[in-house]
C-alpha cells in the first residue's frame, strides 16, 4: 500500500509540474494577438503625426506601437529606447507580422520604431507633418537605417 500511495504520489506532482511548465509566461503573448496589434496600427493610417501623441488624435512612433499593443491587452513601455529593450532580437529574415522594427536616424541609435505587417510592408508615424502610413521595408532609406528587429510573442 505504501509503495503504491507513493507511486500515485510522485505520478500527481511529475503531471502538476508538466502542466504548470507548459502555461506561456504571462509577458509574452501568442502570435495571433500580436498580429491583432499590426491590424491596430494599420487602423490607424491617416491619423496624425503629434510628438508625445498615443491616441488617435496623433501619434509619435513609439506612442502608434504603444497604442496598437495596449488595445489588444498587451502592455508595452512608452519609449523606443524602453520599446528596444523588450522581447528578443531577431533577423532580419525572420521577421514576421508584428514584429517591432527599429530603425537609426538623426544619429541616435534605434530612434524609430514600425510594426512589421508582413509582404515587406510596415506602418509607422514617421515625423512631424506627416501622417501613420505603411512603407516597404525594401526601401533603400529603411534598409539603410535599419537597427535591428524584436519580438515580444510566445514563438
């Protein structure tokens, strides 16, 4: 009887630790909610460029990713620099839809930030004047000032 209770016992807690390790941590969302994200963004098109905007009364670039993410329930900093920092790096010929994309320019390092919608395509709010618009990621200016790519999803 003891070896049996013993047995039953060690099979529950091998079983509760299998189905506890195979939840996904809670700070990285499945691929199809951030694809939602990229549906978001696109939403946005037209809306203004505003600096320091996150709504769509108009928003600056990290505020667009921000927004897009927030609405889908995923929380991400404010900043492009804090934005950069999150998730993990990954190549440029892994890029998939919702994928965060940072680019240099005026000099500082990762300074812009787009969300990969996929086709070569990604929607931004690029600067002051301007309104969120998609682009080709093939476009000689992007590639030129290509910083690097995130993911913040499950995998």
């Amino acid at each position: 009887m003891l070896r049996t209770t013993s047995t039953t016992l060690l099979l529950f807690l091998t079983g509760a630790g299998l189905i506890a390790c195979s939840h996904k941590p809670i700070d990285r969302p499945p691929p199809e909610t951030i694809s939602s994200a990229a549906d978001v963004a696109v939403a946005q098109v037209g809306r203004p460029y505003r600096y320091g905007g996150n709504s769509p009364r108009g928003f600056d670039c990290s505020g667009l990713v921000q927004y897009s993410f927030a609405r889908v329930g995923v929380r991400l900093p404010r900043s492009t620099d804090d934005q950069r920092r999150i998730g993990y790096a990954i190549t440029s010929d892994r890029i998939r839809r919702g994928d965060l994309l940072f680019f240099n320019q005026e000099g500082k390092r990762a300074s812009h930030v787009g969300i990969y919608l996929g086709n070569g395509e990604f929607v931004h709010s690029p600067s002051n004047g301007k309104s969120v618009h998609v682009v080709r990621f093939s476009d000689p200016y992007w590639r030129k000032h290509f910083a690097g790519a995130r993911r913040i999803d499950a995998d």
